[in-house]
C-alpha cells in the first residue's frame, strides 16, 4: 500500500518527536556519577581530571573528523575523476615532490599537536599533589576493602548491594553497595591499590580514574571531587566469576559530615573488632 506524502511526512515526524522523547527522558533519568540508558558519550566530569580527559577527548574527535572527511572526499574524487571512462589514457607521472613532502609533514604535525597535550594530561593524572586523605582500596575475589590510615586506622569491606535476585531496590543495580567509600567535597583524595589475591582494577569513570589493584604491589591514583553526591565505578579488571558483582560507590559531603561520618565509623569498627575478638575468645574457650 503506497502511503501519500502527507502520511508519510507524518509518520517521519512522530518517528522525530519520539526519537526527542526518548533522548530527554534518558538525560532526565541520567544522575552525577553514574551510567544513564542509551548514553552515547562520557560521564559527567566530576574532577578536575575528568574534566581535562572529556577536553582532550572532545578536541581529539574534531581532528579524527576532519581527517576522515579530507580522506573521505579524496576517494570520491579520485573515483569521479580518475576512473578508466574518464581517463582513458592514464597520467605517467611517477612523483611530486612538494606533493611527497606535504604528506609527510602534516602527518607529523598532526601526531605532534596530539602528543603533547596527551603527555600533559598524563603527567597531570601521575603527578599526585599534596593529599588532604589517603584511602587503601584492597581487591579480593569478589569484594573491596577499604582502610582510612589518616583517620585512626579502621577499615571496613564493601560488598554489592543490589543484584538481578534482589527486585526491589532503590539503588542502582550492580553498583550500590552497603558500605560506601565517604570523602570530603573539594579535597585532595589520595588512593593507594594492592591486591589481596588476583588483579583487580579501581575504576571511577567520573573522576577520570584507573588503576589496577595487583597483589604484593601498591599502586596510586588521586582525585578531588568538586561536587556533593553519589559517585560509581566497577572492578574494571577481569578477576574471576564474579568480576561483575564488585562495583565502587563514592558518597562526596561536605567536610563536617565527614567528620561525623568518621567518628561513627571508628566506633562502628571498633565494636565489630571487639565482636570479632569475643567470638574468637569463645570458641577457644570451647
């Protein structure tokens, strides 16, 4: 059945207005520090570093499309003019200098402008400031566990919080946890990774941070979250069956939560140990 113009055009334009719909209702659904559906582009920056990589990011897909367009338009002159109907008698020539220098001069050029503010950006991701807080991230088999050595000390693990058997929950899926990473708003957050038995990865996507987790080796990573909120990462380095179910949660305060958030945790910590000991000292006594 052919359809006319005007019931084309409007099937053409509920097909645009839905297209539209859907796009605004994964950027409604979309929250700092973690994935949104249908997403198409990079995280939110939630770090200065985060902010430099989606710079340098953006920056470098303009050069790679210039590029493929110059490539692009190159081949289809070359097929329009200088196919066998068109040209008959094939041109002879063998070489053009300056033709041969241009093209590997720009090149060069182009790979220069690249490597430079690329060495800049790693140097800025390796060259760790001066930390107002250390954290230990440990990766085990299928968990992390994390100690804070500038706050008296005392760890805690972190395990997932909600999978595909739990239906009903309020957190994300595959990335909440029961114990959250908690740091200071616009601090200097030093993270220091080893491994407690395979390698693991420390991942955050929105502060621009990667760093594997290996066994007998202490790796470190830094970030400074400039925003109040809940920020997620993942095991982001195959480490066994359940790879998939150790994901990182971040909660960002403001510094006097945090530090009534440390207190509580020390006293938490605490009475666990003094739990863990008691249990130890009865079953000995048995």
């Amino acid at each position: 059945m052919k359809m006319s113009k005007s019931q084309m055009g409007r099937r053409l334009l509920g097909c645009a207005v839905a297209g539209v719909a859907l796009f605004a209702s994964s950027a409604a659904f979309a929250e700092l520090g973690q994935p949104a559906p249908w997403e198409w582009k990079l995280q939110q920056a939630g770090s200065p570093v985060m902010e430099s990589i989606e710079t340098f990011h953006n920056w470098l897909l303009v050069i790679i499309t210039v590029i493929s367009l110059f490539v692009l338009g190159l081949l289809i002159t070359v097929v329009v003019r200088f196919n066998a109907r068109a040209n008959p008698t094939p041109s002879r020539t063998t070489h053009h200098a300056l033709l041969e220098v241009a093209w590997t001069l720009i090149p060069v050029a182009i790979l220069l402008g690249i490597a430079i503010p690329s060495f800049k950006l790693l140097f800025f991701q390796l060259d760790l400031p001066k930390a107002d807080l250390t954290i230990k991230a440990t990766g085990k088999q299928w968990y992390w566990t994390y100690t804070y050595p500038d706050n008296g000390k005392f760890e805690f693990d972190s395990l997932l919080a909600c999978d595909e058997a739990r239906t009903k929950c309020n957190a994300p899926r595959l990335l909440s946890v029961d114990n959250e990473i908690v740091v200071p708003v616009n601090k200097v957050v030093r993270v220091q990774t080893t491994g407690a038995d395979v390698i693991h990865s420390f991942a955050v996507p929105a502060f621009g941070i990667k760093i594997d987790a290996i066994p007998g080796r202490l790796n470190e990573t830094w970030f400074k979250a400039e925003k109040v909120g809940m920020y997620y990462g993942q095991c982001s380095e195959l480490c066994g069956k359940d790879h998939a179910y150790m994901p990182i949660a971040v909660r960002v305060v403001e510094d006097k939560d945090f530090t009534a958030w440390v207190e509580a945790a020390k006293k938490k910590y605490a009475a666990a140990k003094d739990s863990t000991y008691a249990s130890a000292a009865t079953g000995a006594a048995r």
